[in-house]
C-alpha cells in the first residue's frame, strides 16, 4: 500500500474514534447535568420558602413578637449543603416552570404555625419572669408613691415627681422582661431602637399630650381649681391627668350664659395645647381681676360732676371690698420689682361716643364673682342717676337716630 494512503486511512480512523469518544462524553454528562439542575431547583425552592416564611413573620407580628420569635430565623439564610455547583464550562441549564404544589403550600403553612406555637410554649418561662418584673415594678411604684407624698408632703410637684419615677420603673421593667425574652441584649439594643423609632412616629400626639403634662408639672402653668383659659376653652381646672386636662366650663361671649359663670358642661382637651397654645391662668397666683362698667352719659351733662358723683358710688358699693386685694396686689408687684401705680379706689374714666359719652368705672373684683359685683355696681349708679338733685346734671345718653322727611 502506497504511504499517502496509508496515510490518510490512519487519519480517517483517529477522527472516527475521536467522534465516537465526544459522543460517548456528552451522552454521559447528559445525567450529571440534569442532577444538577434538579439540585439547583430544590435549593432554590427552599430559599423560597424560607423567605416567604421570614416575609410572613415580619408583616404579621409587632415588634414585641418579633423580639420574642426573633431566634427562630436564625438558619433562615444559610445555603443548602446538597447543591451541586455546575461548571460554567457545561451548557447552560434549560429553565423549568415551578409549578405550584397545594400539597407543599399546606405543609408549609403547618410547619410555620408549628413553629411558632412550639417557640411559644419554650418563651412562657421567660414571659413569666418578664411579668413578675412588671408586678415588682408597680409594687415598688405603689410604695415610693406613698413615700414620696409623706416626704414632699406640701409640695406642688409631689405627684408629678411620684408619676415619673413609677414611668422610669416601669421602663427599667419592661426593657429588663425584653432582656429576658430576647436572650441577647446587643439585638435588644436595634430592635428597640427600631420599635421606637416606629412607635414614636405612631403616637405622635399622645406622646406631645405626655410632654404637655410633663411640662405643666414642672412649670405649674395651672392647677385644680384655677380659671383658665387655653384656646377656645375657658372654666375652671378639675382634672388633671397624664394625656388630658378636664374644665368646668365657664360662660362668655357667643354661650347660652354670657357671664363668667359655670355652664355645667366638663371639657376636656389634650395636654399637648400646652405646648401649642396660649395660657392664661386667672387665679393662680392673684385670684382677682380688674374688670370695667359702662355707661353712657349724654354731651349736655355735667360731665366733672358725673366723674364726682360715680366715683363717690362704686367707693361705696366696691371700695371696702377692694382694700384687702389692693394690698396683695402692690405687695407682689414689689415681689417681682414692677413699678406700676395701683389705685386703691375705683376710678372713673370718660370716652368718646357716636352722639353720648362714655363713663367707664374700673375695679378689683375676685375672679368669680365679676358678674355679681357687676350687678351691683350697674343698679346703685342707676339709683342714683334718677335722684332729684342730680336733675339736669346727669343726664342718660341714648342712641340717636336722624329722620328725614321727603315732601311728596
């Protein structure tokens, strides 16, 4: 046989063989390929579903549960050990649809409430603890609000101070329960953090009504029993609680009792007006008032003689009634270095009108009785203003009106 065949028949049997052995290679790593893929599949199903359960655990319970279930997870993210790492030299896998298995869902559902149930029953040793410190902290609460009260008996911000130290026992409790439960206070530390921030943003308004009280306590803007007026409510204080400030409502101007007199109804408002509106406290430390009668007084009179006359009256309806305050009255404006004149008399002042003038008596009355002191005033000046001799001289001025005739 000529060498160049010879030749080219070897060759032709090499590639025949080299075929035969590529086909054989690919025909057995057909197999290792598809166990591969099923590998893939079954790790990725359950990385599924254990994200759903970590999922469904987060949006169904508070931050209280998730403290308390938080250990559960704690293999929630780690890998399967039976995945098989395919070659980026092989083919790329086929993708196969995952369809959904009823049968699968159900014995998921099943093992999650299992779980929970079962961390559960090991938890209700460490919640029992947790409510043995909150007993102790409301028994101890209970004791030092007692010696509190004994020790600042007297003082005006005794129950504020016994208040926040049963809140500060409280909060020493229920974050050593947490300890407790969660087992490990470095996660306690982020998951009340978080729980905070969240419940902060939550309770916004009873947390601003908290520092509304707070501050009220400290500052002592009112007390039970004080006339004030914050906003539109205005009356007497009769209770003060830690979110809520109840008033006995007093009349005014656009009520069914004009005066400043109790109406019967209670109102009650959130502490947190403390902090957004204003504050006038009738009562507190001065439990009187300056309060003003008008009357009208016409331009012919004899108007030095009505000033006279007027003040000679109030003198004797509302002047023994003014000493006493007066006194007080100077007394603290000394205290607090207020130069202010103060008059120990009431006093009568005129003003222009439309067609009359004004006479305006101003006096010291107590804050609850303006309207009765009122009364008095307006009926003794009425008595007066008819007798005979001031016939001519004192003269009531009336709205005028002015009439034009047309001739037809």
């Amino acid at each position: 046989m000529p060498p160049r065949l010879r030749k080219r028949l070897v060759k032709s049997i090499r590639n025949r063989a080299r075929v035969r052995s590529s086909a054989s290679r690919k025909a057995a790593s057909l197999p290792r390929r598809e166990v591969g893929v099923r590998a893939y599949e079954r790790g990725a199903r359950s990385r599924l579903q254990k994200f759903r359960q970590g999922t469904a655990l987060a949006v169904a319970l508070t931050a209280a549960l998730l403290l308390l279930f938080g250990g559960m997870d704690e293999t929630a993210g780690q890998e399967p050990n039976n995945t098989t790492v395919i070659s980026a030299l092989d083919s790329p896998a086929v993708k196969q649809p995952i369809k959904a298995d009823p049968e699968a869902s159900l014995e998921e559902a099943t093992t999650t409430i299992r779980d929970l149930l079962s961390g559960f029953y090991g938890l209700l040793p460490k919640i029992l603890i947790a409510l043995l410190f909150l007993v102790a902290a409301w028994l101890l609460g209970k004791a030092l609000r007692v010696i509190t009260h004994r020790l600042l008996r007297g003082w005006e911000r005794s129950e504020a101070i016994a208040a926040l130290v049963r809140i500060a026992l409280f909060l020493v409790a229920i974050g050593a329960g947490l300890s407790v439960i969660a087992g490990d206070a470095r996660a306690l530390v982020g998951s009340v953090g978080l729980a905070g921030l969240a419940l902060s943003w939550a309770l916004q308004t009873p947390i601003e009504s908290f520092t509304g009280w707070v501050l009220n306590a400290l500052r002592d803007y009112y007390r039970p029993g004080d006339r004030i007026a914050v906003g539109e409510v205005f009356g007497d204080v009769y209770r003060i609680d830690i979110l809520t400030t109840t008033v006995w409502e007093a009349g005014g101007s656009g009520k069914h009792v004009a005066g400043a007199q109790p109406t019967g109804a209670f109102i009650t408002f959130p502490n947190w007006e403390i902090l957004r509106s204003n504050i006038i406290n009738y009562s507190r430390d001065f439990p009187y008032v300056w309060d003003e009668v008008v009357f009208g007084i016409a331009n012919e009179s004899d108007l030095a003689y009505t000033v006279e006359i007027f003040r000679r009256v109030a003198g004797e309806v509302v002047g023994p009634m003014m000493r006493q305050p007066i006194a007080e009255y100077r007394r603290l404006l000394e205290r607090e270095r207020l130069a202010f004149d103060v008059e120990a008399e009431p006093q009568v002042y005129l003003s222009l009108a439309e067609a009359w003038t004004n006479c305006t008596i101003r006096y010291l009355v107590p804050v609850r009785q303006r309207r009765r002191w009122a009364s008095e005033l307006i009926l003794a000046l009425s008595i007066e203003m008819i007798r005979p001799e001031h016939k001519d001289r004192i003269i009531g001025g009336y709205p005028r009106r002015e009439i034009d005739l047309l001739d037809n």
